[in-house]
C-alpha cells in the first residue's frame, strides 16, 4: 500500500534486499489514497479516507463514468508512488481482491501497461486442494467469485500478463498456519501457483485487520517444518519476475507488503 503510514520504511527495506520481488498492492478501498481527496471526492468518506462501504462502492463503479474516472486517477497516482520509490514492479494485485469488479480490472490493466505491470493476480483458489486439508464447504463469496475471476484471467492473458493458475490462501486468509502450509505443499497442483500470507511481528498494529493472526502466519512460514516441505516439494523460490515458463512454475507471494517469492518445479 504505497500511500499507508510505513511505506517509505517497506520501501528502504526492499532495497537493502535486492533479490526481494515487491509487488504493487492497489487499495482503493479501507485506506489512505495517494491522490487528493478533492481529486477523487467520490472515492473518499468525510476525513479523506478511501471509502469503506464496499459493495456500495461497487455499484457506484458500475453506474458512474465519473466515478471511473476518478478510479483511474488514484490508480495511476498508486502506480507513479510505486515508481517513485525505485523498486521493480513484480506484480500486482488489489486489496480484498477488488480487481475482481470487471471496470477496476479494465482501469489497472489500461494503466498497468503505461507503468510496465507484468503479472497480476487472479484470486482463484482450488476448493478441492483446501477440503483435503480443511474439510469446509466453499464460501457462498468463492462462488460468485467464480465467473468474475474467469473473466479477469482472461483480459490479463490477452493482455500478455502471466497470471497465477491457482491462488491459496483465500480460505485461509489471517489464518495461514504451519501446518497447513506443511499439509498443502505436496498437493500443490501444477502451473503458476500462488500462496499468499500476512506476516508480521504482532496482530494488533494500526490498521489490523480484527481476528488475523498475523504474528502467527509470520512463525508459519519460518516454521522447520514448512521449509522442509518446500525443499521435499522440488520447488524453487522466487517471484513473479523468476518465472520463466509459467506451464512450469508455481509462486508463493506474501501479500503485504506485496514482497514475494516464487516456487516453480526444475
């Protein structure tokens, strides 16, 4: 999120690690906008602050070309932030997955392609994969998720973007532990695969999401027994920028702050 509080310090960290793959986490909702907010005043709430009202936001997408044009104005403000900073651009996906509505997606890949985007993240998850582990029946929201996000796929393959075939970690969002990390690394399916977590030293700093278990998704993916089931799995780490044949590549990307790294079968 490159208009949030400890941006700037991501960004420092970043490049004190060059082979960390950071990618563009777009927030257009639940956060702080890069424009002004007399800018963009039908995206923001009375302090200033993009809204939070989601679904209504959505709609309002839908009915509204001005709206859309003030849409694409913070996007692109987002995407010159992340310019500015001077990091490579590895990918890109949206908080809560909001790419998903068909005109946010329109907009990202018009300006993603003036601002040199590659990847995208399409946020489709084998439910499958996830029972053999959780046996929990999908969530009503994977399902309308569904058309959507075959949509998506498609624009962002037409567009020469490499794309995941699967993402983990929608089931599972603040809630990644060892052990099903450890339990989903041999059932990982074939292609570009994505799995995304939260990490972070505690759960309850400014702006946490309630109930995210944030400290415990960083100690899963230090845990011995995950990293010993990355190396059992063949897999090579690495980011979006690491892929070379996405038929035969698989990626595991944190999502905040968008830093990640990439498995893919030698």
């Amino acid at each position: 999120m490159v208009a949030a509080p400890a941006a700037a310090q991501a960004v420092a960290l970043a490049k004190k690690m060059p082979s960390l793959r950071v990618g563009l986490h777009l927030a257009l909702i639940e956060a702080a906008p890069a424009s002004r907010p007399e800018d963009i005043p039908d995206l923001v709430d009375s302090h200033g602050a993009l809204r939070r009202d989601m679904v209504g936001l959505a709609f309002d997408i839908a009915v509204s070309g001005t709206i859309c044009r003030q849409l694409r104005h913070e996007i692109t403000a987002q995407f010159e932030a992340f310019r500015k900073a001077g990091l490579p651009l590895d990918h890109v996906n949206a908080h809560k997955h909001f790419h998903v509505h068909p005109l946010i997606a329109r907009e990202i890949l018009a300006v993603g392609r003036e601002y040199g985007m590659k990847a995208l993240r399409v946020p489709t998850e084998p439910a499958d994969i996830v029972a053999r582990i959780d046996n929990k029946s999908p969530a009503l929201s994977e399902r309308v998720m569904a058309p959507w996000t075959a949509i998506l796929r498609g624009w962002a393959r037409r567009a020469g973007l490499t794309t995941p075939d699967a993402v983990f970690g929608l089931r599972w969002t603040g809630a990644v532990t060892a052990e099903r990390l450890a339990a989903l690394m041999p059932l990982l399916p074939d292609g570009l695969v994505e799995i995304y977590t939260h990490p972070a030293t505690r759960d309850d700093f400014p702006g946490h999401a309630p109930g995210y278990r944030y400290a415990g998704e960083l100690k899963a993916l230090i845990d011995p027994a995950v990293i010993a089931a990355v190396k059992q799995s063949g897999r090579r780490l690495g980011g979006y920028a690491d892929v070379g044949d996405a038929a035969t590549a698989a990626i595991n990307a944190s999502n905040t702050p968008n830093a990640g790294t990439t498995r893919s079968r030698p």
